[in-house]
C-alpha cells in the first residue's frame, strides 16, 4: 500500500474537500474517527474541510486546513495490493484516485521545493527505493522533478513556466534492494498554475482600414487583435481592447468605437468628410485581466482609418460661358479650352470629367477632348468647316464625373455652358468637280486633237478670284492644258503600247491655281483610256530551232507562233505562210497549222539536206482589219538524230558548218599539239635529272673559298699552344712547309703563296664541255700545293712516320719476385678477365 503525503498548496479547495470526503468514505466506514467518536453520518454534517486523516489513520477536526498543515504533512493511506503477499486470497479494495498536483509558475523557491511524498507500507518489513519516470523527470526536460529514493519525497527543482509546459505526467514506482517491484507505479499529474507574466501582443504595430466618407454610424471599419500567452480560459488571457485616442478630433473627437471582447472598429457618428479629413489615427490598447486596468497587462497599437472617397462633389465649370475661333477646312485643331473644378479625390473615377455638346452641332465638327492631367474639356475640330456655309457655331456643353454621383447628391447647375466658335475665313484653294476625270481615246491621234476640257472651281465665291491652269507630271509629254479654260490638247500621238501606259490607261496631273492672298492651288488626274488600234505587226517565235535531216513518224518538225503588241481582235489567230520566192523555200520546207496561234515547219517529205543552218523565211498575218503581216526568218539547224530524236554530237558540230574532213583535220590537230606538249615536258623532266646529276659550278660571286669560316674554335690551354698542324697534311705535299720558320699556323687558313691560276669558266657554258671543266679544276686543284684542306683529299689520321718509343708490348713488371693476383677474383666480374691472364701462371 502506497502512503502519500501532499501538502495543502499544491491542492486546491474542491479537489482537497473531494480528497478527503473519498478518503473518510472509503476507508474508514461505520467505526469510530478519532477521540470524539465521528461516524459516518455525523460527519455528514460537519464541516468536512475540517477534516483531516492523520498518521494514525484517524480523521481529527482542526479549526483551518491551512492551519493544519502547517504541521507536519499528513499521511493519506491509498488501498491497493501489495505484490508480496504471506496470506491467501482476500478482497481486493478498489483503487483511490490521485487528484492533480497544482504547481504554480514562476514560483522563486527556495529550490527545489518538495512536492509531495510518497511510501509503500511495505517499508516497515523491507527496504525501498523509490523512483519516478516520465517527462520532466528521465525525459526531456530532463531533472525538472526528481525523488529521494529512501525517503519518497519528490521535489520541484526549478521555476516551471505554463506557457512552455502546462502539465506533467510521471509514474511513480517502488522497488526492493534488488530492483523487484513491490509496489504497483500510480500516476501523478502536474499541473502549472498560469500566473499572469505575459502582456497582450499585436500581430501589428500600426493596423490599417478604410470607410468610405458619409458612411452612417454602426459601419464596420477594420478589425484588430491581439494575442495573450497566458491560459485564455482564466483571467490572465483573457484582453479587452479600447480607444485610448483619435487624431484628429474632427468633428468629434470620438468617431469610432471598438468591441471590447473582438476588436471590431465602427463608426460611432456621422460626419466622414474625405475633402475635410482624409485620414484618422486611433491609439487602441489591449488589457488582459479582463481589462482591469489595475491588475491587468497592456500593449497599445496603432490604426490608420483612411476615409475613401465618393462621388459627392459634382463637376463645375469655372464659366457659364467660353469663346473660341477656327480657320476654315482645318482639322485636330484646339478651338477652346474649358476649365472645371472638382472637390473629389484628383485622377480618380469620381473626379475624371466627362464633356458633352449638347446642341449646337448637328453635323459633327466638334468632339470635346478631356486633358488627362488638368481635367479641362478641349474642343477639337474633327471635321473642317466652311466659312461660306457658317460663319459661326453656337455649342451648348454639359460636363459630368466617370463616376456616378453618390445616392442624394444632385448635378451643379454650373454643369452646363455654352461655348461660341467663330470661323475665320481663309484663300482656299480651287478643286476640281471630277477627280480623277476619266476619258476614252484611241491611240494614235495625230498632234492638236482637243481631248476634253478640265476645269477647276473657287469654294470662295464671294472673291471672284480667277483660275490659270499648268501641267503638273505628264511622263510622256503627249499633252498640254489651256491657262485659262483648262482645254487639254494633245502634243504627241498616243501609243498604247508605250511603257507610260498601265493596263491601257494613260494618267496625267494638272494643277489649278487662284490669284488670291497668298495664291492657293490644288491638284486634278486625268485618266485617258486608250482603245487599241492595230498599228504593230506579229513577230515569229523562235527565232532558232532545230531539226532532223530526215523526216521520220516521231519527229515532225518545229512548233513556231507568233507575238503581237496589239490586243484582241488585232492580234491572233495569226496566219503563216512560206514565201514565194526563192522556190526553193517551197520545195524543201512545208507549214501545217496546229491551232490559231500554232503551226508546224518541218520538211517535205522525202527531202534529204545536208546538215547546216538554214534561214526559213516566214510570213506572219495578224487577223486587225486590216491585217498587218510581217516577214521573219527563223534559222534551222539540220543535223543528223538518234531514234529519240535528238541531235548526235557529231551532227551538231557538222550542222554548226563544218565538214567531215574539216572535222577530221580538226581532230589530228589537237592530237599533234597533245603529242608535242608531251614531249617537251618530258624533255624538261629529264633536263632536269641532268642537272641534278652534274651540276655547274658555283657563280664566282658565290664561292665561299674566298672567305675565312670560323666555327667555334676553343683553345685548349696554356698546354696546348704549340702544336703543329703540318702533320695533318698528305705527306707528299709537305715540302713547302719545311721551309718556312718554325710557328703555329692554321690550315684552313689560305697561305700567302703564290696561287695557281684555275681555268676560267665560260658564262654561259655548253653542256658538252661541262665534264672536261671538272677535270681540269680537279688536276689543277690537286698540283697547287695552297688549296685549302676542303678542296682535295684529306687524311686525318696520319700521325708521322715514325715515333722514337718503343712497342707497348715491351713492358714489363718491374716486379723482381712472383706477383700472386689470385685476389683480382674477388673484385668482381671486370677484374675475372685479367685474374685468368695473370693468375693463371701455374696452369700455364
């Protein structure tokens, strides 16, 4: 049976009275309770808060819980069974529950601070160690709470803090020196009591909403809230908000109200007026506490209360009237400028002004532009005007909003004003009635033919003015224009044909000029149509073909046609014909027509010609009226053809006019030229190798013999000074050294000899003669005793003819005893070779 202590600060009034009641009704039923005797039903009507269970398992009366308490701590027997039991079976009691364990936070101690104690009643017969499990204790948060293993107190060890852990769940156990169990674990609850540490927090500094002006008392604003950490369902959570301020005070000071409990801001008051006040800070502060500004925390924020705009402000024309003037038959052009002035909020839908004429212009010369920027109404002219039709206009304009006005609020009587636009009469230039004027003609009218008279009109008809008339662009010059009545005459006959003309159309510009201040002109086209008349013979196409010698059933001859300038009906069918003279045109050649624009040459049948070109003539009639004909030659080549049709190489080139021998002769030639160019290039080629076998001599201006080469030459010491280089000469050309003094002399350097005269070689030297050349300067070279080293046969090696020492294999030990060179073995492999010359003296 688990013995827990708990003292009375740690458990509230409610869960203390139902503690005790449980206990005293559970365990101790129908005996006596302490000295007075208490039974059940007597203490039924005591106060039960006054009961306690003391150690001795009695309930005695105190006159306060607390003062109770602060004795030693009482001892609270729960029933359970024990594991170790000495006797059989029994009733098994229930289980008592354990109430919470109340921890207020941010206790300061003093550290730790004990909790409540727990003992088994085991503890009398055997020794327990007393232990704890869960969060807070082998869990982390590691060590918040811990327990005296021999005594079963168990202890608080630091400031807890609800807002991080507002409860704890540990299981108690109680075990033997030998770690059995003895007792079954009971589970103790910890509660942290919430304490009042955290103040109410904005999620925001400065909040901001917006109303519309004029809105009636009771609109919704905005909304504000604020969070407190600590338990929302006691006091300390729980926030309260209010207006600490408003700025500014206009028109009352108070405008707006919060909801205490949710932070909904309305308005409170009529009065919003954005052109009066556009915007509103209001000071709001949250308490918790349930706003008991006493006990309670504050935080305070900011809200920014824009007041929106409406369209309650109607546009006003700053004038009933406005004026402007216009020169006539001007377009895009600003006439007037109205002005208008609205109270709303600048370059918004409720301040955007919209311009209107009402009456005054029927036909549409004048729309009204609103500036973008200044809001002002620009009377623009979109059609021209005639000063001669109106002089003047009278134009009723009315100006609204983009926007609707607001519900209630009605239009300005300086909406409306009339605007009075003048005309300004200005020389307008003369126009043509008909432009372009179109006229029909036939080509080829003869010079001085009147075509039409094109004339212009004065739109000023009150001036008088007169018109003179002049050619503007007339590409082909085949007109010209009356000054004064505008009477168009031809300078040129008109050729429908000529490259001026587009689709038979011939197109001419005039200009039409008044005498005004300053002289205004304007432009006129004249279109002339030209009928086509049939003036141009039809030309024979091709002009070349050719065609097989004999006629056979695939090939029948060459398509020919004809093209004519002229246009239908002048120009086909077209009608060909072989002329009569030369007969023999006739006689070889044949026409068949194919269509009426189509026939076919061929020859007649059984016609044998020779290959060549021959010029057909042909006569071609167009079907005008009356027809004009035309003789073209086409040039035919006949050749010889394949069974395809098709002209042979060979007929090509006799058909182009030579002949068979000629053709022959041709190709020997080209054969001869081949042979003769193969020829010299392997003469060349071979002329070549020649040269590379025996080449000339060198140019005298390029012999090097005459220069003294030195190559990197190192001297060899002061030891190596006197030597003689003599001895490096052939021995039969030594004799004119002996006689000069003793010294060091180089022999790659020339002596100062007299030189032995070598044959002059020709300039330009046959190639016959090359050979005896090179012997005679090789015989002369060899004789002169001066020609450098690289200029005949060297030897190197020679080395005298003699020398006063001995023979190497004179040598002898100087030794006078045996010499053992058995020991030259050991010296490894380079020394085997002379251990057996020299110590093998035995065997020998």
């Amino acid at each position: 049976m688990f013995i827990l202590y708990i003292p009375a600060t740690f458990c509230s009034d409610n869960q203390w009275m139902e503690f005790v009641e449980f206990a005293t009704l559970s365990s101790l039923p129908n005996r006596q309770l302490g000295a007075e005797g208490l039974t059940a039903s007597e203490r039924m009507s005591h106060s039960v808060s006054k009961w306690v269970m003391m150690e001795d398992g009695k309930v005695a009366e105190g006159k306060e819980r607390k003062d109770v308490f602060q004795a030693p701590p009482p001892v609270i027997m729960f029933s359970g069974s024990g594991l170790n039991s000495s006797k059989g079976l029994r009733r098994q009691k229930r289980d008592w529950v354990i109430p919470p364990i109340n921890v207020a936070e941010n206790s300061r101690g003093p550290f730790p601070q004990m909790l409540v104690s727990i003992r088994s009643d085991q503890d009398q017969d055997i020794s327990i160690r007393y232990s704890i499990t869960g969060v807070g204790a082998d869990q982390p948060p590691n060590e918040v709470f811990n327990i005296d293993p021999v005594l079963g107190k168990m202890f608080v060890t630091k400031p807890l803090d609800r807002e991080h852990r507002s409860s704890y769940h540990l299981r108690a156990h109680a075990v033997d020196m030998n770690g059995n169990q003895v007792e079954n674990p009971i589970d103790l609850y910890i509660f942290v009591i919430d304490m009042n540490d955290n103040r109410p927090e904005f999620k925001n500094q400065v909040y901001n909403g917006s109303v519309d002006e004029g809105s009636k008392p009771g609109t919704y604003v905005m909304h504000l809230s604020a969070f407190d950490a600590d338990d929302n369902t006691t006091a300390n959570g729980m926030v309260r908000y209010r207006i600490l301020s408003q700025t500014p005070h206009s028109p009352i000071p108070n405008m707006f109200t919060i909801n205490s409990e949710t932070g909904d801001i309305v308005t409170v008051a009529p009065g919003l007026d954005r052109e009066k006040v556009s915007q509103y800070t209001i000071i709001v502060q949250a308490t918790d506490m349930e706003g008991n500004l006493n006990f309670g925390l504050s935080n305070t924020a900011t809200a920014i209360i824009t007041v929106t705009d409406i369209n309650d402000n109607p546009p006003m024309l700053t004038s009933r009237t406005f004026s402007g003037e216009v020169p006539e038959n001007r377009v895009d052009v600003v006439v007037a400028n109205l002005t208008v002035i609205d109270a709303d909020q600048a370059h918004s839908p409720n301040w955007n002004a919209i311009y209107q004429i009402i009456s005054g212009d029927q036909f549409g010369h004048f729309t009204i532009r609103t500036d973008p920027v200044t809001n002002d109404g620009m009377v623009t002219v979109v059609k021209p005007v005639d000063f001669e039709m109106n002089r003047s206009f009278m134009l009723k304009v009315a100006v609204s909003n983009q926007a609707h006005l607001a519900s209630g609020i009605q239009s300005s009587l300086q909406s409306t004003a009339d605007v009075t636009i003048s005309v300004q009469d200005v020389n307008e230039p003369p126009y043509f009635p008909t432009n372009p004027k179109h006229i029909r003609f036939e080509e080829g009218v003869p010079a001085g033919t009147s075509l039409t008279t094109f004339s212009a009109s004065d739109p000023d008809r009150l001036h008088m003015q007169s018109i003179r008339y002049s050619k503007l662009n007339d590409p082909a010059d085949w007109l010209s224009i009356n000054r004064t009545n505008g009477q168009i005459v031809t300078t040129g006959m008109l050729d429908r044909e000529s490259i001026y003309v587009k689709n038979n159309i011939y197109e001419a510009t005039f200009l039409a000029t008044d005498n005004g201040s300053p002289a205004a002109s304007g432009t006129g086209t004249l279109q002339i149509y030209l009928i086509d008349i049939n003036d141009n013979p039809p030309a024979l196409i091709p002009k070349e073909s050719q065609i097989c010698e004999r006629m056979n059933k695939n090939v029948n001859g060459v398509n020919i046609t004809a093209a004519d300038a002229d246009t239908d009906p002048n120009a086909g069918p077209f009608v060909f014909e072989l002329p009569n003279f030369p007969t023999s045109i006739r006689r070889n050649w044949t026409i068949s027509r194919i269509s009426g624009d189509y026939a076919r040459l061929g020859l007649r049948y059984q016609v044998y010609l020779e290959p060549g070109v021959y010029e057909v003539p042909i006569i071609v009639s167009d079907s005008g009226n009356p027809p004009l004909s035309n003789r073209s030659v086409i040039k035919v080549k006949v050749c010889p053809c394949d069974e395809n049709g098709d002209c042979t190489t060979l007929g090509a080139v006799a058909a182009a006019g030579l002949g068979t021998g000629a053709i022959i002769s041709i190709l020997i030639c080209v054969i001869i030229l081949l042979s003769m160019v193969l020829l010299f290039v392997v003469w060349i080629k071979r002329r070549e190798k020649e040269r590379q076998t025996k080449q000339l001599l060198i140019d005298p201006e390029d012999d090097v013999r005459d220069n003294i080469l030195k190559y990197d030459e190192e001297g060899g010491g002061e030891e190596d000074q006197d030597y003689d280089l003599s001895q490096l000469q052939q021995p039969d050309s030594l004799e004119h050294i002996i006689s000069k003094p003793p010294g060091v002399r180089r022999v790659d350097e020339r002596p100062i000899i007299p030189e032995s005269q070598y044959p002059i070689r020709p300039v330009v030297p046959h190639p016959g003669d090359i050979g005896d050349f090179i012997h005679e300067g090789l015989r002369a070279a060899d004789n002169d005793p001066t020609a450098p080293p690289y200029d005949s046969l060297l030897v190197f090696d020679y080395e005298g003819s003699g020398s006063t020492a001995g023979s190497v294999s004179s040598l002898n030990s100087s030794s006078t005893g045996d010499q053992d060179y058995d020991y030259l073995n050991d010296w490894g492999p380079r020394f085997k070779k002379l251990a057996d010359m020299y110590g093998g003296g035995d065997d020998d």
